[in-house]
C-alpha cells in the first residue's frame, strides 16, 4: 500500500487506532474496520493497515467488522469470502451498524443541550440513554428522529446522512421508523384498532383488508388481540402503551425509538413492557433506542447503555458493566437511592 493513507479517510484513521488501543489490554484485541462497499478488493489493504498502525501480529486477535453495509451483514457467500482472506490464526466478528451518530451539538439560546455526542446503533439489541432530568436524552432522541435538527454533526441511518439528505431520502428513512411517545400519543375519538392502523393509512397503499389484517397482527403481538374495539379511555396505562408499541411496528420498521415507555406504570407492568420491547426487538432484528432513566430497565434489557451528564456522553458499556464503573456522576445517579446504596455495600 502506498503513502501512510488507510482505505478509509483520515479521520477514521485515527478513530480506529483508538478504538483498538483503548482494548489493548484485554484479552482478546478487537480491531475496528469501517467496511466500505467494495470490501473485497480493500480487504487485504485494511489488514497490511492494521498491521502497520498497531505494529503487532495478528495471531490470537479477532477482526471485528463494524459495517453500514447490509449486504455484507445478510450475504453469506460475501461473508465467507471475507473469512477466505484472513489468515488461519484470525475469527470475523460481524456486527453491522445501523444507525450511528457523529459529533451530534445542539444549544438553544444559548445553553448546550447537547455536546459532541456519538453511539452506534445494532440491529437485534436494545440500547438504551440514561441521565438525569435535563441532560440531553429526549434533545438527542429528536436530533436522531428528525424534529430537531443538530448545529453540527451527523445521524447516519445505515450509511444515509439523515439531515442532509434530499426530502425523497428523509422520507424513505422516516417510513423505517417507529416511535413509542412517553404518553402514548393515542388518538381519543379513535379505537385501538384505528390507532394502530393509522400509520398504515397515512402512509401505504395497502387495501382495508390487508390494513385491518395487519393492525390485528401487531395487536396479538402485544397481547392485546381482543382489545381492537375499545377506546383509550376504557384500558388501563400498560395496555395504552402496549397499543402505543403496536402502532410502533405496524410499518414493520427497522428502527424503533421509545421515549420513557416505563413512565406512570407500576413496577410489574414495566417489567412486563420492558420484556416486551426486547422480545420484538430480537424477534424482529429491529434497532432500538429506548430513552429511560428507570433502573429496573437498565438492568433488565440495557444490552448497550449510553450515560449523559449535562449534556456530554461520559459513560458506555452495558448493564454487566454499569454497576463497576468508576465515574462519580454515573454512580451518583445510579445509586441516588438508600436501598440501592446499601445493596452496593460489600
């Protein structure tokens, strides 16, 4: 390879060395590639790169490739000819990113909501962004759904810059989204049924019967099968937000966005919606970002956790990592409770 340029731009020439000398420690080195569409004829150059940045050999190391290229993801003959080109003493790990956000700033009059904010998103998990009241979460969920548009930075749905992306493209992006709102967001002169459908009407072309076929669906899925004729006004808090999830997945969306799904209900009936989410996450092989700030959600389902503190990401991990952390802001909000700090005593 000539030159000391890496196949991918400069900028991620210096993210990926980084990434990989931030694991230097642990026992098994992870190598970070941004797979670009014409992997196969750049793979050799990307290991000859590696090799030279880290300056070690690649016996017991593992490539993990992390791509917006679905194809490579879902393509079984690619994948094997990827394994082909690595030598025998290296493992692929494939993990494709879904959505991923760059240097995300967003101020009003003034004040920073949000701070050079990044994550990457994959399908079939569940993250989650936790913080306290007015550090950023909800700002950063409308920065990624599109109400609010960031100062600076990127929202990258599978390799699609969102923001600066033509009107056709946006829409294309938006129709791959389901949002659960905090109150559920029901139409009152509506049934449950309607409610649900209402997306299908909106935006499809699809005959009543294959609406009403649809709508019924996602309501079985939820547990709500016989629900379909009743008013909001007549089922209970938990059942709203099972509606709520049901109308989030009657587009069959890759992408669900739940803001505070767990508020108002009691402790059981957040586990039960908690679950729920997971279950059609995986089902599904959705990604799907979950605002919260309950921590019986971040134990049960925060596959990938995302902590922010007036408005910077100062913490990530998951929920087996959550609880060893040595960042004081992070355990003042985890353990903000008596109980909970006593249960953290030895």
């Amino acid at each position: 390879m000539k030159g000391k340029m890496c196949p991918v731009n400069q900028r991620h020439c210096v993210e990926q060395k980084e990434f990989f000398h931030s694991r230097e420690k642990s026992d098994v080195r992870f190598v970070c590639i941004n797979v670009l569409n014409d992997f196969r004829k750049k793979f050799r150059l990307w290991l000859h790169w590696l090799f030279k940045i880290t300056k070690k050999p690649f016996n017991r190391q593992k490539i993990l490739l992390l791509t917006t290229n679905t194809s490579l993801y879902q393509n079984k003959r690619l994948i094997k000819k990827c394994v082909w080109l690595l030598p025998n003493e290296l493992s692929l790990l494939i993990l494709t990113i879904m959505i991923e956000i760059k240097n995300i700033h967003k101020s009003f009059d003034g004040r920073v909501i949000l701070a050079g904010i990044n994550g990457q998103f994959t399908p079939g998990s569940t993250s989650l962004i936790i913080g306290g009241s007015g550090t950023g979460k909800s700002v950063l969920l409308k920065c990624m759904i599109g109400i609010v548009k960031p100062e600076e930075g990127q929202v990258l749905y599978n390799g699609r810059d969102f923001h600066h992306a033509s009107d056709e493209v946006r829409k294309e992006i938006r129709r791959e989204m389901g949002v659960l709102f905090q109150g559920g967001a029901l139409f009152d002169s509506k049934t449950v049924l309607q409610n649900v459908r209402f997306p299908l009407d909106m935006l499809t072309d699809m005959s009543e019967k294959e609406k009403i076929e649809r709508a019924e669906f996602c309501l079985q899925r939820v547990g709500l099968e016989n629900a379909g004729k009743r008013m909001p006004s007549e089922i209970s808090g938990g059942m709203k937000k099972r509606v709520g999830i049901a109308r989030a997945i009657v587009m069959n969306p890759k992408y669900l966005f739940c803001d505070e799904p767990n508020s108002g209900l009691d402790p059981l009936t957040s586990v039960k919606i908690d679950d729920l989410i997971k279950e059609i996450t995986e089902e599904f092989n959705i990604t799907t970002v979950v605002i919260t700030h309950d921590m019986s959600s971040v134990m049960g389902i925060g596959e990938s956790i995302m902590f922010l503190y007036k408005g910077y990401k100062l913490w990530e991990g998951n929920k087996h990592s959550i609880l060893h952390s040595d960042v004081a802001e992070l355990n003042e909000f985890l353990f903000s409770s008596k109980l909970l700090q006593d249960l953290r005593k030895p």
